[in-house]
C-alpha cells in the first residue's frame, strides 16, 4: 500500500541558477511526496549533452525557477510514496524518463509527454527538479522497476542516452544486414553503435575524434571514417556499401554533422535527427522533394516506450562506457569533461 512522504532533513542538490548561467551545490530540504509521485534515494545521476542547453541560453522548456536542479537520468531506491501510486514499493530498484506531470493518455502524449495536450508535462533539470541530488521526485507513471540484479549505475545513462540511441536505431527500420551510420560516436553514440550490432546491422563509425573511432571499432563498427582529417571519406564510404548508408543517425549536435550527413546517403536515405546543435537545421526543399534522402526524428519521450531497450539492454549486455564521481563536488568537474567532447561515454555522480 502507498506511504505518503515523512522523510525530514535536508540534501544536497546540484543547482542551474539562470541569472549566473553557472551551477552550484545548494543544501535543500528533502522534497516530499505529494499525489502521484514517488521519492528516490538516487544512487547515480547522468550528464547529459542536452543539460548544456542550459549554458547556451536557449533551454527547452523554459525554467521557471532561479535555482534549478538538473539532470533528468537517475537510478535509485523508492523510499516514499504519495497517494496514487501503484505498481511500487518502498525499497524497490527504480529509474525515469525525462519528463513527469504529463497525462499520459492524450494523443500529444503518445508521442512525446512534453506534447501532452492538457501542458502539464515538465522536463527534469529544466521546469521541474531533476536529480544530480541525493533525493529526487517523479511521477510514478514516468518510471519503471528494475530487475534484482541490475547494475544501477551503468543503468542510469539508459533513461536518456539508451532509449533515445536504441528508439533512433529501431525508427530507422533498417532490416539485417543493411548499412547503418553513427555521426558522432560519443555518450549517445557509442551507444547507438551497440544497438546497431545487436541488431544485426552494418555499422559506419564516422567522427573527428581518432579516440571515439577506436571504441566503435572495439564495439564492432564495421567502417570508420575521420571526417575531418579523411578528405575522401565520402567517397571511400560509398564505395565500400555500394552505394552509401540506408540510413544516417547524427548523434552529434555539429552543424558540420548535419550538413555533411545527406552525402553519405544512398538514394532516398534516411536521416535520423537525434543530436540538438545550437542553431537550427535547413535543407533543400527539392532533395526532399526528390527523394534525395528523408528526415526523421526519433521521438522517445514516452513511458509506454521506457520498458523495451531498458530491458533489451540489460539482456543483451549493452553498457554505456561511463567515469563517474562520489559525491556532488564534482558536478562541474563533469560538466566541463562533457564540454569538452573528447569522451567516447558517459559521466555521473554517484551517491
């Protein structure tokens, strides 16, 4: 039966203050449970690339708040609940989507809760607290049970960075054998080139970083190419698949990425859009329109699609490459390494 939050005290939380555009360890009291939502003694919180929206200027959704908790990938324990919740007990291994307070229901919903048509859902780390802290909330609806034996820190970056990597594989709907490309082979990356193999597709590692094109090899990416340094590379690439990728996952948020990706195509190719560069996107109406290539993007934002790669993952043995850190001290530590770009994995906090 639920329990309703009695937890007293406070944590510490790694706060975005908007005003500073800098983020500092704030000691907060312990949030409290109200309809719906369930508390979380975390035991690992993830970066992710889309937290840098927050030092861009551009955050989507907007926050609200000047002192913002972020992060929106987490792993820990239940240890309250509030009324309404079911299908979770105290003690249990749990992880969350991004975005709570949805519906879940409307059509909006069924494509990405930040749609919801009722404006309710709220983005961890943006208009809501995330949880680079010691205790974070969430809508039950927006988070799942792990198994007993899940490792739960390399299962934290699976709540972002695997289900989107694994949604942008399976939306391309590539069959065996077929070629598929990851541009940029980094946090999202490495991933999608996991997803890829497991899937019995064809994998093109292609990135400027020499380090990141050695862990897709070691990963199993059938072709690597340095698109920086290899002034040939897409015409090597089109000769070794006769004829180019059927489809092209840009995990980078490079608008160099996005520009060079249609010429790795073959004839009506796709391009998944995954990566958030920080100016928008144009195309040539008429490549479209002659079936040049496509574009799409992989929307993954939905509880009813959490359960599949998290699941898929954990049986298949897929890992995020991940450094992490004890404690919250290291919270710019790991923005700064993100910043960077030269990691092939992941970084997290653990409590």
């Amino acid at each position: 039966m639920p329990h309703v939050s009695a937890k007293e005290g406070s944590m510490k939380a790694a706060q975005f203050n908007i005003h500073t555009k800098k983020v500092i360890v704030n000691e907060i009291p312990i949030p409290v449970c109200r309809d719906n939502e369930i508390l979380i003694k975390n035991k690992c919180a993830s970066l992710c690339h889309s937290d840098l929206m927050n030092f861009w200027g551009h955050s989507a959704p907007e926050m609200i708040e000047d002192d913002v908790t972020i992060g929106h990938e987490n792993t820990g324990i239940v240890t309250a609940m509030g009324k309404g919740v079911t299908g979770f007990k105290i003690g249990d291994k749990v992880g969350c989507l991004g975005c709570s307070y949805a519906c879940y229901e409307c059509e909006g919903c069924q494509t990405h809760n930040l749609l919801c048509e009722a404006g309710t859902g709220k983005m961890h780390g943006f208009d809501t607290a995330g949880h680079f802290a010691e205790y974070s909330i969430s809508d039950y609806r927006n988070a799942m049970v792990l198994p007993e034996d899940a490792d739960m820190v390399s299962a934290a970056p699976l709540f972002c960075a695997g289900v989107t990597a694994y949604h942008a594989v399976t939306q391309c709907e590539l069959k065996s054998g077929d070629w598929i490309a990851a541009i940029g082979c980094g946090g999202l990356g490495h991933l999608g080139i996991q997803y890829a193999k497991a899937k019995n597709l064809k994998v093109i590692a292609i990135d400027v970083s020499e380090a990141q094109l050695e862990n897709a090899k070691a990963l199993g990416a059938d072709l690597t190419y340095n698109s920086m340094t290899d002034p040939d590379y897409v015409q090597n690439l089109k000769k070794a698949t006769n004829g180019g990728a059927h489809a092209a996952i840009i995990f980078s948020a490079a608008q160099a990425a996005y520009i060079n990706a249609p010429k790795i195509l073959r004839s009506n190719g796709l391009m998944m859009v995954v990566g958030i560069p920080q100016k928008d996107l144009s195309f040539n109406a008429l490549d479209i329109l002659l079936g040049r290539y496509r574009i799409k993007g992989a929307s993954s934002g939905t509880p009813q699609r959490m359960k599949e790669p998290i699941l898929f993952s954990l049986e298949h043995n897929i890992k995020p490459h991940m450094k992490t850190f004890e404690g919250l001290d290291h919270i710019n530590e790991i923005i700064e390494l993100m910043k960077d770009g030269k990691s092939a994995g992941r970084f997290g906090i653990t409590f």
